[in-house]
C-alpha cells in the first residue's frame, strides 16, 4: 500500500470510535506500579501483558492528527517514559526510548538498560509501552502493532484494532498483544503497514437493515455491517427514492422524490436536486472530482490532490498521476531506467533514484546511492553521479530495502 493510500484510509479513521487522542508512553507513564511486568524476562512479561486488556488514552478520534508511523512514534531515545526522578520502588518498569526498558532493582536503583528484541511473534524487535489496567501505569515490551495502536492514542480494551487478516477478520490487540483472529462486524480495514502486516480496525461500514439507492430501480440493502454486494430491485421497476428523515439511510419504491435529497446521475458526472416541487433536477456537471452519494445525499468528491503519485509498490513498473479534476489517470509505465518510489513520507512517481530534493527521502529518510566503480551518489537531479572510488584496500558495499539501496565502502 502506498503512503498515499495510507495517509487517505488514516483520516477515514477519524470517525471511528476506537480511537483516542495521542499521549504517547512519556506522557502516560508516571511512575509504574509494584509488580510491573515489563522488565521480567520474556515468558513473565509476556504473560503479564496478555493477562491485563489495557486501555491508557483520553478518548477522542485520531481525526484531528493521523496515527503516528512506526519509525516516529514514542519517546525520544534520550528519555524515559515513566521516569519520575531519581528514586523508584523496587520492581517498578519504566521505557527506555521506544525500544528498551529499565527495571527498578531491590536497592531502590534503575537497573541496567534491557532490549525488548525477541518478545515479537513475527520475530521482529518488540516495543515498549506503558499500560494501565486501572491500578498504575506500567511498562512492558508488546507486539509492535499493538505498540503503534497505543502510541496513536487508541484503546487497546475495546478489542476493534490490532491486525486485519484479510477483509473480513482481525487479530485484536487485547494488552499489548495479538490474539487470535475474530471474525470483523463489517470489514476490516487496514490503515498502514507494518513489519509485513496489515494494521486495521473492523470497521461497520452501515447499520443492519440499512438501505441506499443505486439509481433507477436498483438498491442495496446493509447486511453484518456491510453493503451487500448483490442490488436489489425495486418492484415493477419503480424508481428508487432516497428518504431524508431519519438517522438511518433508507428508500422508497415509486412515487415523487423528498424535497431537498439529492442523488448522482446516471453516468455519475453530476449531481441531480429534488426541487420543492418534487421533481428531480439536473445539475452542473462536476468541475471537480466525481459524483458520489451516500444515504439521501449526493455531492462531488475528488480521490487526490492534482499531480499527486501513488504507486502499487516501491519500484513498480508503473505510476498513477492525479489530473487536474482530483482523479486517479490510468497507470502509466516508467520511462526505461527509472520505477515509481516511495519515499518514508508520500510516493514520488517515476525516478531513476531518490536524490537529496526529494522530501523524506527513500525509506531510509536519506538519499539513494549503489555500487558502480565504486560509491554512486544520486543527485539533487535524481539521477546516479559517476562513482567515487573505495580506498585502496576497501571496496563498495550495498544494501537494499526494496528499490532503495545504500552503498558505502569498508
């Protein structure tokens, strides 16, 4: 999924109510609690996180500020979250930077700094986390999705979020952990990546019962917190109206249309008006974006901002360009030499390499550079400059993240 993708299904997470506002672990910790369990060993934190459902955030919508990613989220290296001075109570936990944590020894002393590496199930670095389950903040190394759920501010307790697995289940986090996958009330939808994963919350898209005009005689009908895939069809062939009143989106077959509703025309350019005659009305066509309609009003809408790239991966063959109406063109193959990139903050489209112009960079955060007679830097042109020889002894050296590289020489 491209970052443009990602930034776009985090502000349709704002009208969700699992989420909370952002703290982030420094802000929530405190001191932690007598008997806190992130410092134990794996199997004892482990147990102790999957044993406490842990909530620790205000509640408001991530709506006014996206989740934080991964790679930004959490305290500073250089602070601890939870720290409250010099002193602590013998077992308290506190974070030590996003990933590691300190344990408070018999002396009344912070211990030494641990890693919370190898409590992830994926085998990825696990992150700490402060939680509260009512009786004191504590910290704890959790699962890396659960760990980016709590640093955007969401209620673990609430079970909604954690990892979609496929469109219609979800592994709640529950404690800073992952349970096992539980079928979604509507659909899970996934808001950004992470290690390889989908992190998603399930997401009823409609109220059981709901109904909604597709145009003509035709309607959908809402069915476990989805719209049905199959239309329904009005008898006889009446026109299908959308009704206003109500807070559930509903219709009626035949007769004239609701004073004040609106719908898409057929060919969804424009948007019709029923007149207070209750008489459906044409409209201008939109100058902007297309036709979209939802319950008993319509209205255009644009899918990306003009000049705007996404591509299907980092170094796919191809890019997709927003045109001047705020719509998605059909994929258009990269020049030969160059693939469409994304960078750690939007994609970029087609590029030979990521130069040091580019905004955020690879997914590094820093420009491209590969082995060719030695270390090539690519340019504020983005494109690979001649290569600078290694010194006698040495030679170029590369790694590669997908289609972005490092090179340097040892």
């Amino acid at each position: 999924m491209s970052p443009i993708f990602r930034r776009r299904l985090l502000a349709g997470v704002g009208t969700v109510a699992v989420l909370a506002s952002a703290s982030g672990c420094r802000e929530r910790a405190g001191n932690a609690g007598d008997g806190s369990a992130g410092g134990q060993a794996a199997a004892s934190a482990g147990a102790a996180g999957a044993n406490d459902a842990a909530s620790g955030a205000s509640d408001a919508t991530s709506g006014g500020g996206a989740p934080a990613s991964a790679g930004a989220a959490g305290a500073a290296d250089s602070e601890h979250a939870g720290s409250g001075g010099d002193g602590c109570r013998s077992g308290q936990t506190r974070c030590l930077g996003q990933l590691g944590y300190e344990r408070c020894t018999p002396d009344g002393v912070w211990g030494a700094s641990e890693s919370c590496g190898g409590y992830s199930e994926n085998g990825t670095s696990s992150y700490c986390g402060t939680i509260d389950d009512g009786s004191g903040p504590w910290a704890a190394c959790i699962d890396p999705a659960c760990w980016w759920w709590l640093e955007s501010g969401t209620a673990l307790s609430d079970e909604r979020a954690g990892v979609c697995v496929g469109p219609d289940k979800l592994r709640p986090c529950v404690g800073g952990f992952l349970t096992e996958p539980v079928a979604c009330d509507g659909r899970c939808r996934p808001v950004s990546e992470l290690d390889g994963r989908a992190i998603g919350y399930c997401d009823p898209g409609c109220a059981e019962g709901e109904r909604e005009c597709l145009g003509g005689a035709l309607y959908r009908e809402c069915v476990a917190g989805r719209w049905s895939s199959q239309a329904q069809t009005c008898a006889d062939g009446e026109p299908c109206q959308p009704l206003s009143s109500g807070p559930r989106s509903d219709i009626k077959c035949g007769g004239a249309c609701e004073a004040g509703t609106s719908r898409c025309s057929l060919d969804g350019a424009s948007v019709e008006h029923c007149t207070d005659a209750k008489q459906w009305e044409g409209g201008a066509p939109c100058m902007l974006g297309r036709c979209v309609a939802s319950a008993a009003q319509a209205q255009c809408q644009t899918e990306c901002a003009p000049d705007e790239r996404a591509c299907a991966y980092d170094g796919a063959s191809s890019e997709r360009v927003c045109n001047r109406r705020g719509l998605w063109d059909e994929p258009t193959a990269c020049e030969a030499g160059s693939t469409c990139r994304i960078g750690s903050a939007v994609a970029q489209g087609c590029l030979k390499c990521v130069g040091p112009s580019v905004p955020g960079g690879n997914v590094w955060g820093v420009a491209d550079s590969h082995c060719a007679d030695g270390v090539a830097e690519c340019t504020e042109g983005n494109d690979y400059a001649a290569g600078t020889p290694c010194p006698q002894g040495q030679s170029c050296s590369e790694l590669a993240r997908g289609a972005a590289t490092l090179a340097y020489c040892k």
